[in-house]
C-alpha cells in the first residue's frame, strides 16, 4: 500500500476518533439539549450517528490537511545545510544613515 493512501487512513482513523470523543463531550455536557433530543426521540440515534458522522467528515479532512501541510516542515535528507526553507541568511551590516536638514 502506498504511503499516502496510509497516512490518509490513520489520519480519517484520527480524525473519526476525535469526533466520538467530541460527540460524547456534546452528549454529555447537554449542550443545547442535545442529550433530551437524542435520548428522548424515536430517531435521536440516527440524529447522533449523523452528528458522529459529518464532524467525523469534518475532523478527518482537517487532520489530514494539517498533517500534509506539516510535512513540509520535517527534514530532508539532501544536502541542503539551511534547513531546508530556501533562505539563505547572512550577517547583518551595520548602515550609516546622515540626516539632511
């Protein structure tokens, strides 16, 4: 299996994981009367399985985005001695600036 299709599992894998903490916090803290809603409905587990779903949807892109966009930040193995921003820096000189009056 390619190394991306990998990273993108365990990052769904997160990101679904973190919306069933999110969702459980929700639950249990009653936000909006979210708990009387679900618990109190003949389709509140559908309500709950469809909020565990979408912000699983949402949490899983954001996880993965983050992730890609981290990955430019980690080291190269090439013989770039800058870290690898593409900047090189220089010592600072000092400028002598006259007044005009």
């Amino acid at each position: 299996m390619p190394k991306l299709v990998k990273l993108y599992i365990q990052q769904v894998a997160i990101g679904f994981g973190l919306s069933a903490v999110f969702t459980a916090i929700l639950i249990y803290f009653n936000i909006g009367n979210l708990q009387r809603l679900v618990f109190g409905s003949s389709d509140g587990l559908l309500g709950l399985f469809l909020i565990f779903f979408f912000n699983g949807l949402v949490f899983a892109g954001a996880q993965f985005a983050i992730r890609i966009m981290r990955m430019g930040f980690e080291d190269d193995d090439d013989d770039d001695h800058h870290g690898g921003d593409g900047v090189h820096h220089s010592d600072m000189v000092r400028i002598r600036i006259s007044e005009k009056s």
